[in-house]
C-alpha cells in the first residue's frame, strides 16, 4: 500500500513511519521540518523504505505527490496550545489551512481515505467524564481545540460530499521517544537546568488522561482496519488519569532528584485553554476489540525513561 504521512518527521507521525514500514507499506512523507526532525526517520530514508518531501502543506509543489496513494494520514499540525492563546493565526493557518489543502488535493487527486489526528481538548471543559465520541455540546476553550474541530467539520464534509472515508482520532496526553513538547518535556528541561527547585504550572492538581505513543499508533492502524463508514471517530487513551504533580514526582524520580521543592504558579488551570481534567471513554475503540495495555502512570515512566535515555 502506499500511504502519505504529513508531518512524518515529527514525534507521533515518526512513530507511525516505523509501522508503516515495518507492515510493508511504501511512506512518502510530508514535512516542513519546521518541528519534526529528517533523524527521526532517517534510517528509512537511508534503506529506501521511505521518502520524504520537505515543504511547507500551506504552499504549493507538494500536491501531485499524494496521486496514487490508497490513504493519506494527516499529522502536520500546529500542536502550541498555549501560543494559540498568544497568536492564534499560525494555528489557523498550519491546522485549518493546510488541511483544507490536504483534502482538496486529495479530491483532485482521487485519494479515496484519510487519517486524521484530532485532540480530547474538542470537548472543552466536559462534564461528562470519562466523555464519549458523542458528547455535546462541543466547546473547546482554547483556539488549538476550535482548529481541530474545525478540521474535523471539513472532513467529515469531504467524505459525505466526495466519496471520501475517514478515521478522527480523538488522543488523550500522548506521551513517548522524540517528543518535543508537553508536560514531561517541560519537567526534564527545567529540572536539568535547576535540579533544586521546579516550577509546576497551575495548582498541581490537574488530571489527565495519558498513553504511550506505541501503544497510540497500534490502536489507530488497529482502529483503521476495522471501521468501514464514511467517518470513523474515535477516542484514543488510557482508562485512568493521572495529575500534574504525581508526574512531577516521577519524572524527579527518575532522574534520581529525590528532594526536589514544587513552586506552584497557581489557578485550576496551567494555562489560558488548559482543561484541568480530562479522561475519555473508550467503548467505541473497545467494541471493535483495542484495549490499552498501559495505564496513565505507566505510560508516563516509560515516556520519562525514553527521554531521559534518548539523545
């Protein structure tokens, strides 16, 4: 099969290279390598088992290479929840622009299925949990949640309009090798450059809902295998979750820091468009026969372990 990945070269979409291949399939990958990085793949690129074109999806000069492919997965995105506060149009432009673009060269091109990551911040401030794929009203509260929605809306218009399937994956904290970002990135850098004392956004208390990203890339090709309707929406995640400091306390731990002092900046919230609690059902994914083997606690120490270890 041939599959395009965008944004293969960043930490999940890396991930979902290596399953690729390792199945079988011939990968060409889309990137900008404005945040992933060509050494997360290189050694596919170096054994022929993959390609890579490095462009920009809101330019033009990439569209003819989608032609042919059975399946597009569409990973590039803008993940900076909290900047999306600050400025919210690169995350327009690089989530709800470049998906457009996606889809219609797609449509120009014949490509009948896509793959879309979504985000559990779709639901907002949810008083349902753990929060089912039905769920609503949705109100995301940050501008990042309101553009994958948003990119949610365009594709599901696509499929019904065109002819087109999908499969929206809705993930919990996905956590892992090659990230670059979220709470455990935060904790090692800070912690690295001041091993004494280490701030903690918010009060501590938030709790989420994390997986590890193995376990997140089984469960979409699994996923993808079965579900045969025009859009497929599912919650990816872990059957439990886990609060900020606890995290604090393994990601201390493992780096042997065993008295480190929490400052705590304070607020229910770390950040403007931070969910505090955040858990999803996961019957759906569960109905087709997917159970995670990780729960949050564990997902997050072999995340720390990955990081730490990695280069």
């Amino acid at each position: 099969m041939f599959s395009v990945v965008t944004g293969g070269a960043g930490f999940i979409g890396s991930h979902l290279v290596d399953a690729l291949v390792a199945r079988g399939d011939e990968v060409l990958v889309i990137d900008s390598l404005t945040a992933g990085s060509r050494e997360n793949i290189a050694r596919h690129l170096d054994a022929g088992n993959a390609r890579i074109l490095v462009h920009d999806l809101c330019s033009d000069g990439w569209q003819d290479a989608v032609a042919g492919a059975a399946r597009v997965y569409h990973l590039a995105a803008d993940p900076d929840v909290r900047q999306s506060a600050v400025d919210p149009r690169p995350v327009m432009q690089n989530n709800i622009t470049a998906t457009c673009r996606v889809l219609e060269a797609m449509r120009a091109a014949g490509v009948p299925e896509i793959v879309f990551t979504s985000t559990s911040t779709v639901y907002g401030d949810a008083t349902v949990i753990p929060t089912p794929e039905d769920y609503a009203p949705l109100e995301p509260i940050s501008v990042y949640g309101a553009s994958k929605l948003a990119c949610e809306a365009l594709i599901s218009a696509h499929c019904h309009s065109f002819g087109m399937r999908s499969w929206l994956f809705r993930f919990a904290n996905i956590v892992g090798e090659r990230s670059s970002h979220g709470v455990i990135t935060d904790f090692i850098r800070k912690l690295k450059q001041d091993p004494a004392e280490l701030e903690i956004l918010g009060d501590g208390r938030q709790s989420k809902s994390y997986l590890e990203v193995h376990e997140c890339v089984a469960s979409m090709l699994f996923a993808v295998g079965l579900a045969r309707e025009p859009v497929n929406t599912f919650n990816i995640g872990s059957m439990d979750w886990i609060d900020v400091q606890s995290i604090a306390n393994i990601v201390a731990g493992e780096m042997g820091l065993p008295a480190v002092r929490y400052r705590f900046t304070g607020g229910k919230r770390g950040w403007v468009g931070d969910v505090p609690q955040m858990q999803l059902a996961l019957d759906r994914i569960q109905a087709l026969g997917w159970q995670p083997k990780m729960g949050s606690e564990e997902s997050v120490r072999v995340a720390v372990r990955a990081m730490l270890a990695g280069p």
